[in-house]
C-alpha cells in the first residue's frame, strides 16, 4: 500500500511480506520456508521527519486466512469493502515506535493479476489501483486522508535471478490512477506497462510516452520515469534512498496533464552485493525469539 496526503506533505507506505523479498535471513537460509521470514515494513514522511520499520519475525508470529494478515502486534485485515491495517512497530537503530490504524478504501477494484516476466514467475497485482486512504496514528500524532493504492506480488524464484532491475511510478488523476512500469530482465530485454485504471470505465492500456530520466539519489541509484514530449520529469522529494531502493515523489506529465507521482526505483544487481548484503541487518533486524 502506498498514500499520498492531500496537501502533498505526508506520505506512507506498507507491505506485508510471507517470505521477505529483501531479507538477507530468508537468503541465507535459502529462501525456504518463507514463514519463517514474516514482517510488516512502514515508511512515514512528513514535516516532522520520517520513520521507518520493518522487523523480520519467526512462523509463530504470523497467522494468516482469506482475509487477515497479522504479523506480531499488527495486522491487515480486508473485509471485502476494504483494507484495515492495526500497526504498532518500532524503528530499528534508535528506537521509536509507529502505533495507529491505518484505513484503506477502493473506488475500483482489479480481480486478475498481471505476469511481469516471460516465464510467468512473477505477477503483479493491483487490486485497488484506486483508493482513499486514513490514516490515525497515536505515535507519532498524526491524522491525515489522501490518495491511495494497494497491490499484491508474488513469485516464484528471487527477484535478482529475474530481472536487473526497475521503475515503478502510480499518479493519481481526475478519473483513476495511470501506473507506469518499466523492468529489465535478465535477458536485457524490457517490459514496459502503462495502464489507467478508471473507476467508471475499467481498465486500458494506453501508449507509454517516452522515458525520462530522473537525478540520481544519494547512493547513485539510477532512476527514470516517462514524460511527454518537451517536458523535464523532475524528483520533487526523495522518501526513501538506499543503495539498491529508493522511493521519491516525482512530477512529471501523463495523459495531457501535469502530475505527482509515487516512483519507485529498485536495482537488483546492487541488491545482490555482499556489502549491501552485509548493511541490511542494520535496517531489517530479526526477532529470535
């Protein structure tokens, strides 16, 4: 789930991970038993700074049905109108906690998921592609509403067997939301989706315009978008930089209008060196016990 305030000053984002993707437990231990490897990441920005978590926990903190995710003292629970998510979570290194609900409802909904490789091992799924978003949290004091979204991945093998990397980005407009997603695959070639999703209307491809690059963050990481001709997509804010990840507010023009978007950034090469392998503990700890 990511959200983006109205005002444009808060934004948030949330993943429940079964098997953590970016663990490097679950990749030391051979990415068995993804149970075993169980945390709940949030990611809050705002004018009174940011807070980040996301502590790995053992397969007796999770429990999990049809329609409940709960990892140690949170959980997402979707009832079928829409995603409820109780959070209470500390930040690794200096200590502080994240507390509240965090309330999630879709103006569309999509039922399939979408294969984002030639071999159909990894889907995407946008299940509420459009969305309002409350949030109410006691730590820190805050209560916001804004724009919204909220997928669901899986896959078969490691992300980094499959792809090079990729950017992501999802602009909310007057009559959905557009996604853009640009991947390379292992093979170099390149997948390119760009989808609008329209409550009234549905689903439809449209054309991609052309890629834009975006300033590097602080670790270097490459990022790009897509802009319309003769304009300069630029990085209005960078939430979340680290050396293979990050996650940045980018302005930029779709569909004939100006917009901000959420962009996401991921270079799995990077993620697979032994030095970045050796710094995620510091941001990922692991309960034990």
């Amino acid at each position: 789930m990511d959200a983006l305030s109205a005002d444009g000053k808060h934004s948030l984002t949330l993943i429940g991970f079964v098997g953590s993707v970016f663990s490097p437990y679950y990749r030391l231990a051979g990415r068995k038993r993804p149970e075993d490897h169980v945390s709940i990441n949030v990611a809050l920005t705002g004018p009174a700074g940011k807070r980040w978590t996301m502590t790995e926990r053992r397969r007796d903190a999770l429990h999990r049905d049809a329609g409940t995710l709960l990892v140690g003292p949170s959980a997402m629970r979707w009832d079928g109108t829409g995603l409820t998510v109780s959070i209470d979570e500390i930040s690794p290194l200096i200590p502080r906690r994240v507390k509240g609900t965090i309330r999630l409802y879709p103006e569309a909904v999509v039922n399939h998921p979408v294969a984002l490789d030639a071999d159909q091992r990894h889907c995407w799924w946008p299940i509420a592609p459009c969305a309002r978003v409350e949030v109410e949290l006691d730590h820190p004091a805050l209560s916001w509403s804004g724009s919204g979204y909220f997928d669901f991945n899986t896959g078969e093998v490691p992300l980094e067997e499959s792809f090079h990397r990729w950017n992501w980005c999802r602009a909310s407009v007057p009559e959905g939301t557009v996604v853009l997603y640009d991947l390379l695959d292992r093979d170099d070639q390149s997948c390119s989706l760009a989808i609008r999703f329209d409550p009234k209307t549905g689903v439809a491809d449209f054309e991609a315009p052309p890629p834009a690059r975006l300033k590097k963050s602080f670790w270097g990481m490459r990022r790009s978008t897509r802009a319309e001709r003769g304009v300069e997509a630029k990085v209005l804010e960078t939430l979340e930089d680290s050396p293979f990840y990050t996650r940045s507010v980018v302005g930029t023009r779709l569909l004939g209008r100006d917009v901000t978007a959420i962009h996401e950034s991921v270079d799995l090469d990077r993620f697979a060196n032994p030095l970045v392998q050796m710094m995620l503990p510091y941001r990922m700890p692991r309960r034990f016990v």
